[in-house]
C-alpha cells in the first residue's frame, strides 16, 4: 500500500466572496452544505459541499485584496472540476438562467460522452460530463 489511501477527499476552489459562490453552487448546481466555518486564526472562511467520491470546499481569505476578479478562463480550461449531469442540456441551462457563463459546449464523442465548460462567479472552470454509455474507444 502506498502512502495515501488514493481515495479522494475534497478540491478546494478559492472564491472572492464565499456568500456569492454558496448561492451559486447551492442555489443552482444544487449541492448540499455540510459546514460553513469562519477560522480568524488562519484568515479564512471555508465551505464544505457534498460531492460523491470526495467533497468541494470553497474558500476565501479574509482579509486580503481577494475581492478583485480572477483572470477569464482560458482552454484548455485547467484547472477544472468536472461534475457528472444527467443532462448536460439541462445543467446549461440552469447556469445560464442563473446567469453564469458557458465557455464551451456541450460537445460530444458520438455515444460516448458529453461535456461543456462553464465560469463559477469567480471563474472557477467547471465541467459538465453526461457519460452516454460504454464503447470501446480504440
């Protein structure tokens, strides 16, 4: 056995403004809150989100120049989250109702897999992934 048990725990995506992203990733992606925590004594505030196989955390640091936008994404859109959607129409279309930014997609690999990128509030990349079913892909 190695050194880690190779289980995923959780990604963290910094966020300017930790009310904002929670409505966001709440209120339309539709992710549960397990905790919220405000740790002066390391100047920060955290979230915790259920994901299956892991957790999101989102985190913003107190007290710093944090409130200035991040850059635009970019492709190949890395770093990035990838979440799996029932529908990939469907998710796209709640982030856009929402207001939230599509960079591209959906795309598809013919009865393969589907998948579109979008911008968080903080232009965090996430990645919408519908898998359509097993091919052999050589």
């Amino acid at each position: 056995m190695g050194i880690i048990s190779g289980r995923l725990d959780h990604v963290a995506l910094q966020v300017a403004d930790l009310e904002r992203a929670l409505a966001f990733y709440t209120g339309v992606l539709g992710l549960k809150l397990q905790f919220r925590k405000r740790d002066e004594a390391h100047g920060e505030a955290f979230a915790f989100l259920e994901l299956e196989g892991g957790n999101l955390e989102l985190l913003q640091l107190l007290g710093a120049e944090d409130g200035a936008e991040r850059a635009a994404p970019r492709e190949p859109w890395c770093p990035h989250v990838a979440l799996a959607a029932e529908d990939v129409d469907t998710a796209i279309a709640a982030v856009r109702a929402a207001g939230a930014t599509v960079l591209k997609g959906p795309l598809e690999i013919a009865g393969l897999v589907r998948w579109a990128y979008i911008a968080d509030p903080d232009n965090n990349v996430i990645e919408f992934v519908q898998w359509l079913g097993a091919e052999d892909t050589e």
